[in-house]
C-alpha cells in the first residue's frame, strides 16, 4: 500500500483552500495549508512535501517568486494555479520552473489528475536488476554471456551459461535440481513442465563440466559450485561448515 503523497497548497483564499484540502483528503493525499508566499516558500524550502499546488496572486510574495526561489533549493515538483489565464503568465511560469500550470477555476477532478501525473513524472525509474554477478573470482556477465575467472575469460556452452547464471543469480542459496530445471525454462520463455527425473543426470554433468572449465582457470574456482547432498547445488564463496 502506498504512502499518501504529501502536498503544500499555497493559496490565500481560505474557503477555497479548505475545500480543495478536503477533495484531495478524499483521495489519499496529506494536504498543509499556507495562505501567503513568504510562508508557503518557507514551509516549502523545509521540505518533506512530494508536491506543491501554488497559486500566482498571494500576499507579501507572489506565486512567482516563490517558485524562482524555490527552485533554486529544491526539485520538489510545482504545479500553479491562477485566475489570470494571460499566456505570458503561464510561460513566466514554466520558465522559472514550474512543471504545471492550471487555471482557475479548475476541476477538482482534474487537479488531482494532474497531481498525479507529475508524481509519476518524478518518481525514479526502477532500478533494472543486477546483470552481473560476482562470487569470489567468478564473474558471470549477463548481457555479454561472458564468464571471466580472476579476469581470465571462460569458454562455456550456452546451456552451461545458463545454468551458471541461475546459480550465479541466486548465491548462497541452494537450488534443487528440479528448480534449477524450471528456472532454465523459464529463462529461456518457456511453459513449466513436468519434472522428469532424468534431467538429473544432465544437471550434474553440466554442472560438474562447469567446475572443470572454472577450476582450469583458477583452482579456487572449482570449489564454488557446491553440491548439497540430498538437496542440490549451491554457488558460494564461504567456507564450508566443518562437518
């Protein structure tokens, strides 16, 4: 459940503050009320808000400054309301930093459309997954299909890759040999299917071919693929619990 996005609405008109405040309530957003610039601008400078709702005509600093000031401290993202619809203001507007512009009187419908709209403009784009991985001298590089050991590449079957990279992806922990099986398969977009119990056989020849192919580049290598007796494999750079 997401937290509700913050906002400062800094508007001198207090009856229509306080209904706009209880609209955006209404849907699920925290609202704090400022009734002129010289305030709205310190509560904003302070931090904290994921948006500011900023009206152009407020007493003791006009909408305008407020944002040139503010967005010489901050990136939080400012949306102006006004009655004045003159382009010039709009344009002064956006000029000095705001990322949104509506006129009054607005929808409220629209306003919290708008809301959103830039939050999602200034969320972070998520992070793409990790597509390398390293364990002791071992590195598997995803997108390359490269497997260096100690800084020495490896020659490894694409299936063999594959296999590397599941275990690579999930270091320290130990995969079955039927998991290692559907996760192949899903890494190459296929359906699950029914565990057939031969593929164990393939499972460890691959693997232990695998070994080999690191061990012969680094001998500290040939260890990190573990087996786990009556569970599956492991790929790990810790020391074995002693027995």
């Amino acid at each position: 459940m997401h937290a509700p996005a913050k906002v400062l609405l800094i508007e001198d008109d207090a009856r229509l503050a306080e209904r706009t405040a209880e609209y955006l309530q209404g849907h699920e957003m925290q609202v704090e009320i400022a009734g002129d610039g010289e305030l709205g601008l310190q509560r904003a400078q302070a931090g904290g808000f994921d948006v500011v709702l900023l009206d152009l005509m407020l007493p003791r600093l006009d909408g305008l400054e407020v944002c040139r000031r503010l967005r010489q401290r901050s990136a939080v993202p400012v949306i102006m309301l006004s009655a004045r619809s003159e382009e010039i203001d709009r344009v002064l507007g956006l000029e000095l930093g705001a990322d949104d512009y509506l006129p009054k009187p607005y929808s409220p419908r629209e306003l919290v459309a708008r809301i959103r709209a830039v939050l999602r403009r200034a969320a972070p784009a998520p992070a793409d997954p990790p597509q390398t991985r390293r364990c002791g001298p071992v590195v598997v590089d995803r997108v390359r299909r490269r497997v260096e050991v100690a800084g020495v590449a490896c020659e490894l079957t694409a299936h063999q890759f594959d296999l590397l990279w599941l275990l690579a992806e999930a270091t320290g922990e130990v995969l079955s040999r039927e998991q290692l099986h559907q996760r192949l398969r899903a890494l190459r977009s296929q359906p699950p299917a029914p565990y057939d119990p031969s593929v164990d056989r393939s499972i460890d020849v691959q693997l232990s071919k695998i070994r080999s192919t690191l061990g012969a580049a680094d001998p500290r290598a040939a260890g990190l693929i573990r087996t786990v007796r009556g569970v599956g494999y492991v790929l790990d750079d810790r020391p074995e619990d002693p027995a």
